[in-house]
C-alpha cells in the first residue's frame, strides 16, 4: 500500500470541512497517511492527527466585505515560506494529494515530484465552469499558480464536464434531519461584527438572525440578531434547522445548505476571483447573488426573505468513488 501525503489548505474551513470525509477514505488505502496543513489556525476540530502544520500562503479577511491584503501580504514571509517548501520531504511520499496547499504543491514543482490536486479550485478552472460577466485574468492566473499540480481532479455545484464532480458532503452533514425553526442563519467571515448587526436589524426587525463571527469570542444578544463565535457544530446546527442561509460565495457552506434544501443567497468577496466565479455557477442555477449590505442591495435582500425559495439539487455520495479513481489511475502499479 502506497504512503501518501494529504496537504490541506487551511484559510476558511471549506477545505477542513471536506477532510473531515476524505481523510478516513485515504486512510483506507495507505500503509502511511500524512496530513499536512498550512495557514491560519481552523475553527473546526479535527479527529485526525497533523503530521505537518505550516505557515504557507494564507488569505487574511478583513471587515467589509473582502480580503484584507494590507494584512495578508504582511504575513507572507518568503523566507519563510521558501523554507518549508525547501524542508518539506514529498520524495518520501508515493503520491501527493493538494486541496490547493501551496507548500506541498511547490515543493513537489522544484524537485519534479507529481502533485495531485483534488480541490474545489481544480473545477473552478476547468474551460466549462462558469465565469462571472467581467473576468479577471490576474484573479485567475493567481487561482491557477497558486498550488500547482500534475493532475486536477475538482468538485463543483455542477458536473460541467466528467472530470467534475459533485461537492463532498461531509457524513454528519448527511445523517442530518433538517427542520424550520424560523431562524436564518448568517456567515459572512469578511464583515465585521457591528456591520452585520446594523444591517440585519435595519434589513428586518422581525427576522431571526444567527450569525457566526470570526471576530467575536463569546455570544452576544442585538434584539433580535444573535452573534455567536464560529463552532462547527453550533453551525451545522443552526444551518440544518434554518429558515434559510445567508453567507459568501465559498463552496462547501453553500453546497450544504443547497444540500439541506435551505432557500439560500450569497454575498461574493470583494477581489476573491474564486467566489465570483462562484457566484456566476450558482447564478446560472437559480440562487440569488447580493453583491453587499449596502442599501442599494437590501431590497434584494428583502425580496429573498419574503419570496425566496430553495434550488432542488441532487448531491449523491460520490467520494468514495472519487477516491478510487485517483488512486487507480495516479498509482496504476500500486493499484494492481
């Protein structure tokens, strides 16, 4: 059995939301599985050990709405992230996997190693996924050097060509029984806390919010919008018993509550090339897109809580399948 390095990109939680299932299966299939993360410290626990923790290449949100770049340039030591790419042995491995983790990713491209990319990313470049109105060529030359890999393997909201596949829905996701406790739930990781408050109080006075902060640690009561610190299971909670979801235009928390059958509306980052692609596939499905909070978006806003309805989608589990067919063809003599 081969020995295999999982490297997972660790800004946001999507990446860590999807390990969560595809961990267990890789372990399945390796006499040695290594996980390595780089980036900012989770908000999920994990129920694998770390081999590798690394700085790497992490964005940094800021509070109205984007990436703070002031702050996520600032954090971007190249001597140090030269370093772990230097020290990080992948010729020890039988096959690297990325979820677009770029210290893996290089250190595979200077010494010639294969990298595997398995990642949400992957289909976003695919020539067949959607792109927004207004492309943004720097945004996705960015998308498409910042984890370079040998092969592409993606998951996308749609199956744009046979190389994509449908998002991982984690199992504690799936063993869920949705339910309408009349609560909408919020993420938004790149606003503020007072922003959010101020706007879904002047948005409806007589909506129930739950909104997960980044910036908050302890829970906090604004009439009627609850602000509470992001915990996965107190988010996997309020998301399966939601009137409906209201968070950015990432891909595993728009993915599950299509999954849950929650009415949903998403808010793309500013200068987040990834998201607006995003916003583009989910769009075209029928899921409305506010492009902020100002009040030239709340109508919007508005006509979603009073006559939003949810997009049937079909997210069968595939993973396992996905997982098998990585290995058969990235280690055909293993595999036999």
């Amino acid at each position: 059995m081969p020995r295999i390095l999982y490297a997972i990109q660790g800004t946001g939680n999507g990446h860590l939301s999807r390990a969560l299932d595809i961990v267990p299966l890789l372990q399945q299939h390796a006499s040695r599985l290594d996980v390595l993360i780089s980036g900012p410290p989770a908000d999920i626990e994990l129920p694998f050990a770390v081999q590798h923790r690394c700085h790497g290449m992490g964005f940094i949100f800021g509070k109205k709405g984007g990436v703070n770049f002031v702050k996520t340039f600032w954090q971007l030591n190249s001597a140090a992230f030269l370093r772990e790419v230097r020290q990080m042995p992948v010729e020890s491995y039988d096959l690297v996997i990325s979820d677009f983790e770029p210290v893996s990713a290089w250190a595979c491209q200077l010494r010639n190693v294969p990298c595997v990319a398995l990642s949400h990313q992957s289909a976003v470049l695919s020539d067949y996924a959607p792109r927004p109105r207004h492309d943004d060529l720097i945004g996705r030359a960015v998308l498409r050097h910042y984890a370079p890999a040998t092969a592409r393997y993606g998951f996308h909201f749609e199956c744009y060509e046979p190389g994509i596949h449908t998002p991982v829905i984690r199992q504690q996701v799936r063993q869920l029984t949705p339910r309408n406790d009349g609560h909408y739930t919020v993420y938004l990781p790149s606003f503020d806390e007072e922003t959010l408050v101020r706007r879904l109080r002047y948005l409806s006075a007589a909506t129930r919010w739950e909104v997960f902060s980044k910036h908050s640690r302890q829970e906090s009561e604004h009439g009627n919008v609850r602000v509470r610190p992001v915990s996965g299971a107190a988010f996997t909670e309020s998301l399966a018993h939601s009137a409906g979801v209201l968070c950015g235009a990432g891909f595993e928390t728009p993915a599950e509550a299509l999954y849950l059958g929650k009415k949903l509306l998403v808010i793309p980052m500013k200068n987040q090339y990834e998201q607006a692609c995003n916003a583009a596939a989910l769009a075209r499905m029928g899921v409305p897109v506010a492009k902020g909070l100002k009040d030239r978006h709340l109508a919007g806003l508005d006509d979603w809580l009073q006559s939003g309805r949810p997009v049937p989608v079909s997210y069968p589990d595939e993973t396992a399948a996905v997982i098998g067919k990585l290995l058969l063809e990235q280690l055909p003599v293993l595999a036999r």
